[in-house]
C-alpha cells in the first residue's frame, strides 16, 4: 500500500509537526470491504436514531449548463467529524468518467486539526449500497429469493454485493436497463462473481416482478408502476437524490409503508420529493426512517403482504462512519 503524508507545522510550536494522511482510491479499496461498511452504516442508522450525530442538510451547487451538480455535506459521528465534497454528472460515462466522484476530509473533533483527506468515490458507492442491504435485512421478507434490478450500472453492482451480504440465500437475479449491452455485461459479471443466477429482461415490469425491487436510475418520471408489485415485495428506491427525481409512481408510494434515510433530505431530494411537491402525499405518511427501525424504536415489516419502500439519499454520517474506518486502519497499517 502506498499513502502520502503530509505534514503541518503548528502555529504556536513549529517543532511540533501533524501529519495528515492522503488515501486514493486504490487505497481506500485496500482498507474497506463491502462486509465492514454494512455494519458501520448499519450502526450509522443506530446512531442517528438514538440523537448522537450531528448532520445539517447536504447543500447542493447546481450546474445544469453542465448537466450536473456539486453536493457539501458535513457531519459528526462517533468522535469523528467530516465533509465530504461529492459531484453527480449522469453523463459521465460518455467520458468513461464514473458518474458519481467525492473527496472527503475527515477531521479530528478535540482539535479540528485534519486527519485525512482520501478518496470518497468508493465510500461513496460502498456505502450506498450498504445502507440498501441494512434496509433489506430489516424490511425485505425473510423468505425472499428473487431481486430485480432497474439500473445496471456501478451502484447496482454495489447493491448486489451488499445484498448477498444479508441474503446469502439468494437464487435469481432479474436486470433492466434500457442500454442492453450494459444489461448483459452486468449479468455476466456478477453472475461469476456472486455464483447467483442472473439474467437480463426486456422491460421494467418483468424486473419488478421479485421479491425485492432495487431501482437505481437518474430517472425524472416514474419507471415503476404500482401494478407492476406483488404484496409482499420490498423496494429499494435508491436513484432520486435530488429534486425533481422519482423513480416509483406516486400511487405505489400511497400504499405502501415509506421508510426513509432522512426525513429532510427526503422531503426535499428523495423519492418522496416530487409526491409531496404535488401535495399528493404528506410528511404524516412517512411511516419514519431506517434508524428508527434498527434501533427499535419502530417496527420494520410487520407482514408477509406489506409492501416496503426505502428511500435512499444518502447520509453525511454514512460517509464519516466510514472514511473513519479507513483511517484507523491505515494507521495501523
């Protein structure tokens, strides 16, 4: 592993030096795993829920000359506080460029001095998917067997991987993507990677026919159709992180039990935004967020006929949480 340091004089005692730690992506790889970042986000939720984080809403820098935006969002957890700096361009794969790409400072709380600056790009896609597997071992049927994907790209990959984290008993994997060739290519490699069964189809309601639904597409018009469901299913809604997004229909969303990350974000940036902009549901809907869930302090599925929806934007925390887990185990190293 190779890691740069620098290193800060003190303005008061130049002999005494800090060192600050600078992780790529290469090495940030090295030092997290798909299992260590479901239990980080897992106690994330927890965390949130019981009052011992601090996170203001992320603030976002629209661009859309640029067909894209820029997005702060600072938090404290767990002795840990951080920013991280994190860009969304959908178009980016024209470039081979990742659509998604983040730095994160991770800063100590004692003295605000910087610990790290690394990487946040694999955080980012790790954890994202982490908080999807964390909502499916609490809300998906423990009999559930068959997931279908909309969206092959990489946070599809990241929620397959997170998933057969929780659901080692998976058999079939269902993917849609409007781009067949990228469809294909997901098949082939994560069906060797995983040992799972998974095959592309042809349209969005054969996908949705599963017993988990994860939708990961920059979608502004809904792709998922109440009809398309069966009682039962549990839905990861991962792909609207911003205003004017929404990748499930508003009908499905009213008959369903709506769990989010984060009530704010939500409102504002998630699946719920457009809904609840239209006045065709309220915030009183919202049956409360993951944290509550694992923490107890709400039931998650109560049955076997329910259908379950996670609305995923993404939490500071998740990424603090994480980046921390980074630097304590490259300091070791």
């Amino acid at each position: 592993m190779k890691m740069e340091y620098v290193m800060a004089e003190t303005v008061n005692n130049p002999s005494k030096k800090h060192t600050v730690l600078i992780l790529g992506g290469d090495e940030v790889k090295e030092l997290l795993n798909m299992r260590e970042a479901v239990h980080a986000v897992e106690l994330a939720f927890k965390l949130r829920a019981e009052g011992k984080t601090v996170m203001p809403p992320k603030i976002y820098l629209d661009l859309p000359e640029y067909h894209g935006d820029f997005r702060a969002m600072p938090a404290y957890i767990n002795e840990s506080a951080g920013l991280k700096w994190v860009s969304v361009y959908p178009d980016n794969w024209r470039d081979n460029l990742p659509s998604v790409m983040a730095t994160i400072i991770l800063c100590d709380p004692n003295t605000s001095c910087p610990l790290a600056i690394m990487d946040g790009t694999y955080i980012t896609s790790l954890r994202t998917g982490a908080a999807g597997a964390v909502a499916v071992k609490y809300l998906a049927r423990r009999d559930s067997s068959v997931i279908g994907l909309i969206g092959a790209g990489m946070q599809a990959r990241m929620q397959m991987l997170a998933i057969s984290e929780v659901f080692p008993s998976l058999e079939e994997v269902k993917v849609f993507d409007n781009r067949r060739d990228v469809g294909l290519k997901f098949a082939e490699e994560m069906q060797a990677k995983l040992g799972i069964k998974i095959r592309p189809v042809e349209t969005i309601e054969e996908a949705a026919k599963a017993d988990i639904v994860v939708t990961v597409t920059p979608s502004r018009e809904p792709l998922v159709k109440g009809e398309y469901i069966m009682p039962g299913t549990h839905i990861n809604a991962i792909g609207a992180d911003a205003k004017g997004k929404q990748e499930l229909e508003t009908g499905l969303l009213k008959k369903a039990k709506v769990i989010v990350d984060d009530i704010e974000q939500a409102s504002h940036s998630g699946e719920i935004n457009v809904p609840l902009s239209q006045g065709a549901i309220k915030t009183d809907d919202i049956y409360g967020t993951l944290g509550e869930v694992v923490a107890g302090l709400k039931k998650g599925r109560e049955s076997d006929q329910e259908i379950t929806v996670f609305d995923s934007t993404g939490l500071a925390i998740q990424d603090i949480i994480c980046a921390k887990l980074v630097y304590d185990k490259a300091k070791e190293n």
